[in-house]
C-alpha cells in the first residue's frame, strides 16, 4: 500500500483469545507541501524576495536554482519535471523580466512561483557615435 501522497483508509483486523474479530480502521491524509527549500539567484538567497537585480559584473546571465522543501514533490514550468532545477537565463540589458514556475505536492496540490529578474545595466560594448564636430 502507497501511502505517500493524497488520502485513504487502512483497516486493520485484530483476533483476541477467543477468536473475536475487532476492525480498526485508520482514516489519512498526506500533507501537502509546496515549499521551497532553496531559491538562489547567482549565489544569493531570494527566496524570502522572489526578486534579483544583476549587477554590472553579471553582464546578461542568471543562474537560478531551485530545490522543493519536500524531495517527492515536482517543479513545473519550462523545464523538466524535477525537484532540484538549475537553469541559465538570460535578462538583456535594461529589461525586466518575469520568470515562473509551479511547485506540485506529492498530493497533487500546486503552488505558483513568479520571480522577477532585472538588468539594470547597460551593455558595455555598445558603441556611441560622437556628435558631428563643426
């Protein structure tokens, strides 16, 4: 019997001395649990903000890992089905974007994660042409 997610009864017969049949029965129901453990963004913890501004040295490029608080649950959203994630993205210079995913209990419950992902920063190639000098 799987009790590790959802819900269900386990009955269980008992025999005393005389052969008198006494049925206990357990009703359950397996917590659901949608939280992180872990949510860094190029090293530092965002779990508490859900939010990271690049700084100058981290030019285009995120790191984003993700660990679920319950190892059986499952993150959703873009990637494969895992309760560990690490992915790369990319922010261009000057945009803000939003990345989200879903974290689904063992139980079938889901929980959304929305993070936002700002780069400030100018890109440090980008050439300016001079003004016309008279």
């Amino acid at each position: 019997m799987n009790v590790s997610s959802g819900k269900g009864t386990i009955s269980i017969a008992v025999f005393d001395a005389e052969k008198t049949e006494t049925v206990y029965t357990i009703n359950f129901v397996v917590k659901s649990n949608t939280e992180l453990e872990t949510l860094t963004a190029n090293g530092s913890d965002i779990k508490s903000s859900l939010s990271y501004t690049l700084t100058a040295d981290d030019g285009t490029s995120i790191t984003l890992y993700i660990e679920t608080a319950d190892p059986d649950a499952e993150i959703t959203g873009g990637m494969t089905d895992l309760h560990i994630r690490e992915a790369t993205l990319t922010v261009d210079y000057g945009k803000e974007t939003e990345y989200s995913f879903t974290v689904v209990s063992t139980n079938g419950v889901e929980k959304d994660y929305v993070i936002t992902l700002k780069n400030p920063n100018t890109n440090p190639e980008a050439v300016t042409s001079p003004g016309a000098i008279e």
